[in-house]
C-alpha cells in the first residue's frame, strides 16, 4: 500500500480538524463542571461526609455507574431521541455534545472524587473547627487541595473525549473521524486516514502537555 496524498483535500481537513476541537473544548468545559459537581457529591454524602446521605449517595454513584458502563458508541444511539429534541438534529457537532457530555462527565466525576478522598482529613476537620461553613469548606479547601488532581483528571478525560470524537464521527458528528471515516475508509483513501490519525495523535499530545503543564504549576509539593 502506497500513499500518494492525491484523495487530502486540506480545506476539508482544516475543517474537520476545527470541528474536532470544537467539540473537545465545549464538552470538557461541561465535564469539568458537571464533573466537580457529581464528584462533591458523591463525597461529602458518603459515609463520614459532610453531607452523609445513604440515598442521595446510592441515587448520584448509581447514575454514575451505568452511565460509566454503556459503551459510547450505543449511548450515541441511545440519545439520538434527546439530542434531536434537545438540538433539532442529530448530525454534525454541536449534535454530539450532549452524548460526549453525558458519556464523560460520570467518568470524570469518579476521578473528582479519588482526589477529594484523597485530600487530608486533617485539614478539613481544621475548618470544621475554625466554624467554617460548607460552602467555605468546598472553595476554600476541598478544591484548592485537590486542584492538581482535579486538572489532571481532565487531562485524562479530555483525551479520552477526543477518542469519543472520532467515533461520533462515524455517525455524522463531523470531525476527524467522520473525515477519516468518510472521506478515507469507505474510499479506501488510506492517505486521507493516515493523516488524520497524525493529526488526532498530535491533538491528544498538545491536551496531555498543556495538562501537565498546567498541573505541575498548581502542585505546590
């Protein structure tokens, strides 16, 4: 097999490329979000949390569980009622969040919750002490703390939502993948593939450095 680069159309690419970014960028920012929340919950309900609460405990782990546990590929499917009444289609990007959005947030949620088990129990029961409120408590020690561990948890996340990306684009997400997909598999253009997975290669090593970086500058051990 030769790859001659006659089938690369770079304005398609380029697009393709952006697109790919495009829904990166807004599904980790929801995560992130999203994320802390379920994470917060899951621990200040646990046993011995601030919030102890075996129900509301049960009620967030098991949604994060299942979730966690359908493979992406069928809860794309499994959305398309959602994200057609919620977007009013289900093909191109901003069709794709919502699956990349649910699909990640749960995994990432479990993530935000290691690292806040993770924090010392020392501390928070010094704000305890100090008459600290709970609002005070989450922003002023639980977060700060974990910070390191809560941006390299996204770091991880959001490579694993560019991957989530290429499969949305088998079904019309757009993208790297539907380009690969499309444009490359099905036309047997395997230049078209081979450039494309360089780029979506270069995209998860640009996410993993600036995660590092960013990581590495909050850790103050």
């Amino acid at each position: 097999m030769t790859l001659d680069w006659t089938n690369l159309d770079v304005e398609k690419l380029i697009e393709a490329t952006y697109e790919t970014f495009y829904m990166t960028l807004i599904s980790v920012a929801a995560v992130f979000v999203l994320g802390i929340l379920l994470g917060l919950l899951l621990f200040l309900t646990d046993k011995g949390g601030l919030w102890e609460n075996r129900i509301i405990n049960f009620i967030v782990a098991s949604f994060v569980n299942v979730f966690r546990a359908i493979p992406f590929i069928i809860l794309i499917l499994l959305l398309f009622p959602f994200t057609y009444f919620l977007i009013g289609t289900i093909r191109g990007p901003n069709a794709a969040l919502p699956a990349l959005i649910i699909g990640a947030a749960p995994f990432y949620g479990r993530l935000v919750e290691i690292a806040l088990k993770e924090i010392d129990k020392g501390v928070i029961e010094a704000a305890q002490a100090m008459g600290a409120k709970t609002s005070t408590i989450i922003f002023k020690v639980l977060i700060p703390e974990s910070l390191p561990a809560l941006v390299s948890g996204i770091t991880v996340t959001s490579i694993a939502l560019i991957g989530y990306t290429a499969m949305a684009g088998a079904i019309g997400a757009g993208g790297i993948g539907a380009y690969a997909y499309y444009a490359g598999f099905q036309r047997r253009a395997f230049d078209v593939v081979f450039i494309s997975t360089v780029i979506i290669v270069l995209i998860v090593f640009l996410f993993q450095f600036v995660g590092d970086f960013i990581s590495k500058k909050l850790d103050k051990r």
